[in-house]
C-alpha cells in the first residue's frame, strides 16, 4: 500500500490507549434479524451490533483526530453471545487497546442491561478524507447523526 507519511503518524499524535466510548440503542424491530430474513426471529441483529460497536469505536477517537481524518472500521472479529428483544437497551463500548502507524484497535463489547451480549476487537483506520475522496472517487463522507 505504500510507506506511511509523517502527515498520517501525526494523525494519531492525540490519540491515547485506554481511550473509551459507548453508543447506546434502545432495540427497534428495524434492528432485528427478523426485520431483514423472513421466518427469523425479532431480536437484535449481528450487523446492528457490528454497526453499534463501530460506532462507540469510532466516537472514542473522533474528537482527538486532526481536521480533515477520519476513522474507517476495516476488520471486526466478535462473538454475539445472547438474543436481546426489541424493547430492551443495548449498551456497545469501546476501548482503545493498540495503536498502529495508520489503524487504532479496540477491545470492544455490547451489553443489555448486566448481561453481556457480545466482545471482540475491532480495527479503524485513519483517512484524510480529501485523499480517501480522491482514490476512490467518492464525494464527500457522510456524516454520523451520532
């Protein structure tokens, strides 16, 4: 992929281990595994978990990240341990673990209520968005409502 540039090591210059977020969701049937396969049930979805995980992950290091760089998930291994049904509060956190020349890993886990619902690692890499834009011919990244 290249050699890592000054400009993307100072990218990471304020972000610290043990850095932490949480996202927190009350259950829609939109989320449920149901809502997207026929006959499955309407509890909550391994890819909504994903998604929320990534979200807290994200969150933990937005805010320590230059103008212009943003975080992108880019490997997620995680175990879905329990159902949750719609209704029910789920609570994904973060915690920044390892960080690299260009990618920060968290330990993350998902909760509802005293139970825990999921764990894992997650991986973001850090983009210039201007950069990321040009390579892949994207126009600008959305951005988060959280």
């Amino acid at each position: 992929m290249g050699t890592v540039g000054k400009k993307d090591m100072d990218a990471l210059d304020n972000v610290r281990l043990g850095m932490t977020a949480e996202h927190i969701v009350t259950v829609t049937s939109e989320m449920t595994v149901g809502y997207f396969v026929a006959n499955m049930p309407q509890v909550y979805a391994t890819p909504m978990m994903i998604l929320h995980i990534g979200m807290a992950s994200g969150s933990a290091i937005a805010a320590h990240l230059p103008e212009g760089f943003v975080s992108v998930g880019m490997d997620v291994k995680v175990r879905h341990l329990a159902a949750t049904p719609v209704g029910r509060k789920v609570r994904a956190f973060s915690r920044v673990v390892q960080i690299d020349p260009k990618s920060v890993v968290f330990d993350v886990e998902a909760w509802d209520g005293e139970r825990k619902i999921g764990d894992g690692t997650h991986r973001r890499g850090i983009v210039d968005v201007l950069e990321f834009e040009k390579r892949y011919g994207v126009r600008q990244l959305a951005t988060s409502v959280a």
